[in-house]
C-alpha cells in the first residue's frame, strides 16, 4: 500500500476537484455506450472529467498521460418483494394525476436501484485504491482524494444537466391583467350549455373571452387537434387578453390563458369576472377535460407499442448486428429513425464505421465535442450487434410475459443529440420535429465537415434541372440547382375512391348536425402514378418577367433531373392547409412500388433550334438616386402567417411581396413559393444586395467574420453572408446554412479572394460534385409518422434487411409482417446495378 501511496503522491496535483462549469461525463463513455451499469464499469479521468469504458481507457491513458481515474460500476439490485405487490391486488403503478415529473402526482420517473462501487484506478498497473485504503494514506493524499472523488460523484453529470429531473406543468402565475381587467357592458350573457365557436361551429375545445364574452374555438393542441385557432385571432385583432375554457368551470377554478402571456395563468377574482357574463361559478360542472388532463392522457399514450403495431399482430424481436434499437431521450424518435436508416447506407457506413480506429486516433482531446468521433460511435454502436440485446426484465418477481417484449438495452445517443443539435432553435430542444427536416439538417452538419475527403452525403445529392419558356417569346431558361430530397405531391383529386369519401363526408355532417358520435374516418386512396404525373406536370408562371419581352409575362416551369443520385429519398408532401389556412394532414394511402424507373425524368438541357432567353436582368423596382428603406409591413398579417408555422423571412416576404393587401394574399404568395431554395433566407429588398461576382462597398465587421470562420467557412463566403443580411450576425448564420450549395462553388485562392474574383482567373468555378447513373431504383427503407403534425406524434422506420423488413421502433426491433408501406411519409430507393 506504500507503493500505491507513492504513485498517488507523484500524480496528486494531476487530480482536479470539479468546478461549476466543468463538464462531468460520468453516465457515459465518450467513444462508446458503455456506462457504469455496463460489463467493466465506466472510468472517468480525474483531470478531464471524460468517461471510458474498459476497452478505450487504456487509449485514453496513452494518449494523454493521465494516471488515475475514478471507477464506477454499478449492479442492479433484484426487486423487493413489497415493491412488486405480490399477491396484494393493487395496482402497481398510480395514474398521474398532475402534469408534473418527480414529485407527488405526476409521471413517475422510477430510478433503478443499484448497487454502487467506487474506487481510484492507477494506470498502467491498474492499482486499486478504496475509501478505506484511503483512510491509511498521509493527510495530504486521503484529503486531496477522498475531496477529488466527493466532488465527482455529487457533480451532475451532462446526461443529467441535459434532462429534465423534476418539472411541474401545473405551477401557474397569477396575470398581470386578471386585477384591473376591464369587462365590457355589452349585455352578453352565456348559457350553461349549447356553446358554439362563433366563425366555425365548434361545439369543442372554447374559449371565452373575459373581456367581452365572446366565445370561439382555441388553439391547436400540441398533438395536433383542437381547435381552429379563432380565440387567438380574436385576441389579434382586440387585444382582449384573457379566455377561459368553458367546460372546465368548477367551484375549484378553471383553466385560464393569457394570450398576451401565452401561458396558462391563475385568475383570483375569475368568480367576479365570470359573474359579469351570467355564470355562476359555484354551480358549475366540469363537462370538458382541462388542459393539464389532454396533456396527461397524450403524454400517457406516447410510447405505446400497440399504437404502431401492424395489424394487432406479434412481432418476433430480433437482435444482433444492425438490428440495434435506440432509446427514446425525450420525442427523439425523428432522430432514431433517420439515423438507423442512414447507416444502411454503404458511404455512411464506410466512412464512419470502417474507418472508426483511425478517427479514433485522430480525436480532438474533448470527443464528445467532436462530429466525425460522435457519429462514428453512433454508427459502430448500431452496427456492431454489441448493444442488440435483450432488456432486463422488469423484475424476478413479476409475472413472466407469454409474448416477446421486443425491447433492447439499445443505446441512448444523448452526446451525439447534444452535438448535432447545439444551437439550433429546435434540434437542441426535446420537442417533436419533422423527420425531413432533421434529415436536411444532419447532411448539412457532413457537408461541413466533408470538405475535404470523402463525403457520404453525395449518395443523396442529384441536380435538378428547371427549364422556363416564356410564352410571348417561346425563348427558353436552363438553371440547375442542388438537391437532397425529392418532393411529391399528393393530387387529392386524383383518389380512386371519391364516393366512398364523398359519403363519408356526408354521414360526418350529418352526425355533427345531429350530435352523434363522428363515423369512422375513410383513407383517400392516391395512385402513385397520379403523384408522379403531378410532379412532371409543367407549371404556369404567371408573375414571370421575361428578358426577350422586357416584360412580365406568363411562362412554364418544367422540372427534371439533371441527374439520378445513388440513393433517392421521396419525401410525400402529407402535410397542407385547408380552405381557413389551418395546417393539416393528408390521410392518405399511396401504392408506393417496390421499383422505381425514373429514366423518363430524365432532363435533356437545350433542344435543337431552341432560343434561348436573354442573359439581361430585371429592370430594379426603383431609381438608384431613390433612398432604400426599410417596408412598413402589415405586423399582424406577418404573425397570423408566423401562427401558421412559416419562418418568420417567408413571412415578411410574402406580405412585401403582395402589398400589405392581406391574409388571403399573402397566403397564397406562400403556397405558390414554398418549394423555393431561398424561402426562408432573410428578406433582401431589392436595390440593397449584392449580385454574385461584385463587391458591395459597405464593410462587415471582424468580429463577425471571426464568428463565422470558426464555424468552418472561408472568409470569402462569411464575407458574402454577411453583406446579405445587413451585418446582422444570426441571419448571417442562417443564411450561410441555406446557401450551402452556392457557397460550396466558391474557390478560395490563396490570397483570400474567390477565384472568381481573381484576375487571373477566367474559368467559371466548378459545380457540386454529383453521381449519376441510371433512373432505376428499388425500396429500401421507409420511415413513417403517426399523427397529425409533423411537430408532435411518433416516428417507426421500416429497414429491409436480407430480404426480410424490420420495424425500428425506438427501442423495439422487431420482424415485419406487414409493413405499411403505402403510408409512409419518407421513402429511401438505392440504384439497381444491372
């Protein structure tokens, strides 16, 4: 023990005591999912703070000289009998009752019970140091030590600070309007009963208003029902801020919202506010399920395996390499299903898997901060079967289950979640988000950091080519752009079963005229031959200004490939809005084949004795001797559009665009722009930018471009981004996001200018690197939405592998039976080789 005393004493000042803002891994190996509950234990250096599991330690040890580290490992203790209710009868679990996590009444986040050991770990020798060899140290070394292991092991570690422990969604604050609200004299008084929603009809979900008692529908729930939104369109337009949900009126209370707050509030004189309308709130009963109880009862379904189960069926679990569930870190189900399927993907895997010792070695001293490190243990953790195993049973004492659980210990990617999603408004939250989108997000993350070397993301990139002809002229327009993601459309007027839809519109009406319970619903069924004709369909261009005719004019847009990518992703655009704006789903059901030929798709650039138009510019919108300034837009038009989920800059530039003229018009600039590459860039007046090869004379700030550098790009193109947003650093940010592909084509020469800038330099800079070969594909994997938001619901993905189709559902994987393939929301196709 004097030796190991001795070894302690030479490394004591290597030995950090944490600090606040230190970050702690010590849930987590920072090069694979192994944790202290894993085989081995997990071991954090006492100066880094970074956890290793027992094959990287070692690595860990060589490369950075550090010496000791504490050991953790943890074993889980079998149940207790009182624990299980064993022949008592009761239930063993409460349902919630408060909309809350950790405390009395709410969800029940259970911890598992364990058994902890900790000890000092001295390496190379592996010298094992305990608490109580510890107590036989000099003063100096069992102090610095024993205050060194403390401070670890009381330290919240990053997995812990990145979930949420304890939250109580039932705490409300009392509005600063509730006090002096003023009530209007207007004679209004509310029935006990029969409300409607005074625009739509609802006969659900209303809300009064406490300022003048009119009653309308409120908002969408965050599942995607509810209402239509008219309470909060009042509110726009009076500014009334307060509402109460009729229906929740008790002698207890009711639920109140603050539109101007947007939160749920506490109203203490809602009794004398009620009493203005004719409600006597003493002999109120609740009819209506509050807020706090809709939430519970959504949050209660999540999860459920049933709820995704093909056709009440039980499916057999499978396990073993590239059969590997991940875990559910909080709605992050669009994560889990975008990356199983991306890791099918041979580049995927050959980039980050084959060559994962090499950038192991090759590791930043921090990994968990490190891209290419964190997918790299993403993918080997999929991939290797090393985590495919069946989870543990609830308990010994529990009833064993006649049918196959399906669940796996998996692996829960939370360092990698934290990664991809630093800095983004959404990524970085626990909210639900739209598959595609994160899919477009994490090839923007490889785009970055492939700059150099090979890059995985070009299986999906393919060039789209658009030809316009003016019809004055008859002269015709080539562009070609860059794109990830094939989008289809959903001709509804195309369904096969138009009368069965056509009743079943009918007995729907007919049961909310009468208040019978609503039929159930019918799916459309859609051609996937309809679709893709309504993608090939040339498109009329009304508003377009044709240089040969120096005229606007009405032209056609033809869309085709310019290419065919190894591996092509279909998007079907489920997601619209109805005849009042309000976003919906599609329930649709499309035969999507099994094979794909997209030969006749295919562009075929300039025909022969085609005129081509003009190489001129538009005529500015004003003078150049006329000052640039600012629009005054219409502020409430740009908030209903903002309501509706539209990037704020859309928003601003559709109601520019149409002339303060309204909703109606603005809405259907949006519609008619969605598919733009520029659609959500920031709002650049014309007169005010700069176009591509010139230099604007205004100067960007150092401070910015610095910012801007650091995050991977040249100077040239932090420069350009800057001087496209006015020097404003976050549009900066998000407009160099969503030019990537014209930013890729900037050469930067060595003096720091764009070769197409230099003099010396004539040639036109190189376009994107694509892949190209035949049209052909066949169905590979396919990923699928339940609900009716993109922002809310559950996403399963369905991977073919070895011939047979396997349902990734979080941390289930299962054999497929009958995968679901006409209602998929994502579809991935790979080329068939000949």
């Amino acid at each position: 023990m004097a030796e190991v005393s001795e070894v302690l004493m030479s490394v004591l000042s290597t030995i950090r005591v944490p600090r606040p803002g230190d970050r702690v891994h010590k849930d987590e190996c920072a090069l694979s999912f192994s944790s202290p509950e894993s085989e081995g234990g997990l071991y954090v250096c006492m100066n880094s703070f970074l956890g290793f599991g027992s094959q990287y330690v070692d690595r860990h040890h060589t490369r950075s000289g550090q010496r000791a580290y504490l050991h953790i490992s943890r074993t889980r203790k079998a149940p207790k009998e009182d624990e299980e209710n064993s022949g008592s009868g009761d239930p063993p679990k409460k349902k919630p009752t408060r909309l809350a996590i950790g405390i009395e009444g709410g969800f029940n986040v259970e911890q598992e019970q364990y058994e902890e050991e900790v000890k000092v770990v001295l390496f190379p020798d592996r010298q094992e140091v305990t608490s109580d060899d510890l107590a036989t140290m000099p003063d100096l070394v069992r102090e610095r030590v024993s205050l060194a292991m403390a401070g670890l092991m009381s330290a919240d570690s990053v997995s812990h600070a990145l979930q949420v422990q304890q939250w109580d969604g039932e705490v409300r604050a009392e509005s600063r309007h509730a006090v002096k609200l003023k009530q209007l004299d207007n004679g209004t008084k509310i029935p006990p009963s029969g409300w409607r929603c005074e625009v739509c009809d609802l006969q659900e979900n209303l809300w009064m208003n406490l300022s003048d008692g009119r009653v309308f529908c409120g908002r969408r729930y965050f599942d995607g029902s509810g209402g239509n939104n008219h309470a909060l369109l009042h509110f726009q337009q009076t500014g009334h801020p307060l509402a109460v949900k009729l229906g929740t009126i008790t002698p207890d209370g009711a639920d109140v919202y603050s539109y101007d707050e947007d939160d749920m509030v506490l109203d203490p004189k809602l009794p004398e506010h009620l009493s203005h309308f004719g409600i006597d709130m003493m002999t109120m009963e609740k009819t209506e399920h509050t807020m706090t109880e809709l939430e519970i009862a959504v949050n209660q379904r999540v999860g459920e395996w049933e709820v995704i189960q093909e056709s009440g069926a039980t499916l057999r679990p499978l396990s073993g390499p590239g059969l590997t569930g991940m875990k559910n870190l909080g709605n992050s189900c669009y994560l889990n299903s975008v990356m199983q399927v991306l890791f099918t993907v041979p580049d995927f895997q050959s980039k980050y898997v084959s060559n994962i010792d090499k950038i192991f070695d090759e590791a930043p001293s921090d990994p968990t901060q490190d891209f290419k490190t964190q997918v790299a243990k993403l993918g080997y953790g999929l991939l290797s079967g090393e985590y495919s195993k069946p989870a543990p049973d609830p308990g010994e004492g529990s009833e064993p289950s006649s049918e196959p659980r399906g669940d796996q210990v998996g692996i829960a990617a939370r360092m990698f979640k934290a990664l991809v999603g630093r800095g983004h408004p959404e990524f970085s939250t626990n909210r639900q988000q739209d598959a595609q989108e994160f899919l477009l997000h994490f090839i923007n993350m490889v785009e970055r950091n492939c700059r150099s070397g090979v890059n995985p993301s070009e299986a999906f990139r393919f060039l789209v080519e658009e030809r316009i002809v003016c019809q004055q002229s008859q002269k015709a327009k080539y562009t070609q752009r860059v794109d990830y993601i094939l989008q289809l459309p959903v001709p509804m007027d195309q369904a096969t079963n138009t009368e069965e839809l056509q009743e079943a519109e009918r007995r729907r009406e007919e049961a909310d005229s009468s208040g019978a319970p609503p039929p159930a619903p019918v799916r459309a069924c859609i051609p996937f031959t309809a679709c893709m004709a309504a993608l090939s369909e040339p498109e009329t261009l009304t508003d377009f200004w044709s240089s040969a005719a120096q005229a606007k004019t009405t032209a056609t847009k033809t869309t085709r490939f310019a290419s065919f990518p190894d591996h092509m992703v279909i998007q079907v655009k489920k997601f619209t809005f109805g005849q009042d704006w309000v976003p919906k789903k599609l329930d649709v059901s499309i035969d999507v084949p099994d094979t794909l030929d997209l030969t006749a798709l295919r562009g075929t650039g300039q025909q022969p004795g085609e005129e081509l138009l003009p190489e001129v510019a538009p005529p500015p919108l004003m003078t150049p001797d006329v000052e640039v300034k600012a629009p005054v837009l219409d502020d409430s038009t740009v908030s209903q559009l903002c309501e509706m989920g539209f990037p704020l800059e859309a928003c601003r530039k559709a109601v520019y665009y149409t002339g303060n003229t309204g909703i109606d018009a603005a809405m259907n600039w949006v519609m008619g722009h969605m598919d733009d590459p520029d659609f959500s860039a920031p709002m650049v007046l014309p007169g005010t930018s700069s176009a591509p090869g010139t230099t604007p004379t205004e100067s960007v700030s150092e401070e910015h471009l610095a910012t801007i550098v650091s995050m991977g790009f040249s100077r040239d193109q932090a420069t350009r981004a800057l001087r496209a947003t006015s020097n404003v650093l976050e549009r900066a940010v998000d407009w160099i996001f969503s030019h990537l592909d014209d930013l890729e084509s900037m050469e930067v020469s060595e003096g720091g200018r764009s070769a197409a800038e230099s003099e010396g330099s004539r040639e036109p800079p190189p376009g994107p690197k694509v892949r190209d070969g035949p049209g052909k594909y066949e169905l590979f994997a396919f990923i699928s939405h339940m609900g009716t938001s993109t922002m809310c619901g559950h996403y399963v993905c369905h991977i073919k592998k070895d011939q047979q189709w396997v349902i990734f559902n979080d941390q289930k994987v299962c054999a497929s039976e009958k995968p679901p393939k006409d209602l998929g929301y994502l579809y991935f196709y790979r080329r068939v080789t000949e």
